[in-house]
C-alpha cells in the first residue's frame, strides 16, 4: 500500500486529502508545516508527498529544495499544492522540479487522480531496468542517469520524460504523446509544462543536451549523438 505525505498548514485541507486517501487505499502520513515534513520525509520515506507552497515557518518551496538535496528524499515524487492561480506562480513550482502542480480550490477526484498517475509513472519500470544508449544509462530501477559515467540528479518526472524520448531514438514524440505518457493528461497549460521540463533536462544534461532535439509544431525527439548546430533554448 502506497503511502502519501500531506503537509500543508491547514488541517481542514489535511483531513480533506487524507480522507480521500484513504478511500483510495492508500495509507497516509500529515505534517502541518516544511520542518516536520522534512522530518518525516527522511523518517518514514513516503511513495509521494503533497506539498503546500504557502506555509509558515518554512514555504514548500525552500522544503522542496530540501528534499532534493538529500539523499534520503532525493527521489520521492512531489505535488505541489496552493491557494495561487496565476500561471506564472504555477510555472515556478514546476520550474524549481516539482512533478505536478494543483491550484485551491481543488476537486479531491482530480487530485487522486494525480497521485495514481504520479505514483504509476514513478513505479513503472518497464520490461528492463536499464537502458544504454551512447553516452546515456537509465536505470530504471533506481531512477539514475549516468552520463559518459558521470552521475546526472534527475527529478522523477525529468527522469520518466526522459526514459519515453530515448524508447525511440530518433522519432519524434508529439507534445501529446509526452503529456500524456509522463503527466497523464493533456492540456494547454501542461505544454508549458513540458516545455519547462524539456529546459531543465538539457541544462542539466550540458553538452548532451543538444541530443534533445525541437521538431517546431510537433514536439522533441532524442538524438544519438549530439546536434552542435541546434539551439536548444528555443522551444
């Protein structure tokens, strides 16, 4: 049985969650705050957490950073959740590597719905655990890159968006195939989102990351040796 991590400051928003949760069968744990989630986090090692930006103390964000930087935390998927519903707030959560992202008011239905398709794309390793193409190697299993060698720290969704572009090396996947494959739906503001990841992924992929080509009106395709004439900040 999965379990979840709610940490947000309102219990009314807590016991909202975990209810839900545990209708869906999953176990649940609760932090009212950044610190405790932290603790917790490292204590227990939950399949998901479900963030709140906006909290005292310590905000999601500085706690999100801090999961990543840890070891112990480092590949637990998280939701971002918060009372904000401008797009450019959204896309700060996402671009500091959240997994997903959730706007109060929300309907518990479609956050469940988030946390299957979350936990589903984390769990799901595939026919092998590791994949070796050129200088890459996925491993699946334990959700690491390594690059000519070198370690590169992926958040999951980096990881999984990854793993569907080299399925098929050199074929392009459409906008929809990627939404649909790493986030589970498909809409507008998802393509944003995709985008953002795509960014992030070839910044930290340095050289390599040419090999995440643009096909303009389409989407992105991986390439097997690196393209040194492609521009990879225009999307």
């Amino acid at each position: 049985m999965p379990t979840i991590l709610v940490v947000d400051d309102e219990k009314d928003i807590r016991d909202l969650i975990v209810l839900n949760l545990q209708r869906e069968g999953f176990a649940s744990l609760e932090a009212a705050d950044g610190l405790e989630a932290f603790k917790l986090a490292k204590k227990k090692a939950p399949d998901l957490i479900i963030l709140d930006l906006m909290m005292p103390h310590k905000d999601g964000l500085s706690t999100y950073r801090d999961l990543r930087d840890d070891s112990r935390t480092r590949g637990i998927p998280v939701i971002m959740l918060t009372a904000r519903g401008r797009l450019e707030e959204k896309i700060t959560g996402l671009e500091s590597g959240a997994d997903d992202y959730i706007v109060k008011p929300f309907s518990p239905r479609e956050l469940m719905l988030r946390v299957r398709n979350l936990l589903r794309r984390t769990l799901d390793t595939g026919q092998s655990d590791v994949i070796e193409i050129g200088a890459f190697r996925l491993d699946k299993k334990n959700v690491k890159l390594h690059v000519d060698g070198n370690p590169i720290d992926l958040t999951t969704t980096e990881f999984k968006l990854l793993l569907v572009l080299t399925e098929s090396p050199g074929i392009v996947k459409e906008r929809a195939e990627l939404l649909q494959k790493v986030w589970g739906y498909s809409d507008l503001i998802q393509t944003r989102t995709l985008d953002t990841h795509i960014k992030r992924l070839r910044e930290k992929l340095e050289e390599h990351g040419s090999q995440i080509d643009t096909v303009r009106g389409v989407g992105y395709r991986f390439l097997e040796q690196a393209n040194p004439g492609d521009d990879t900040d225009e999307d």
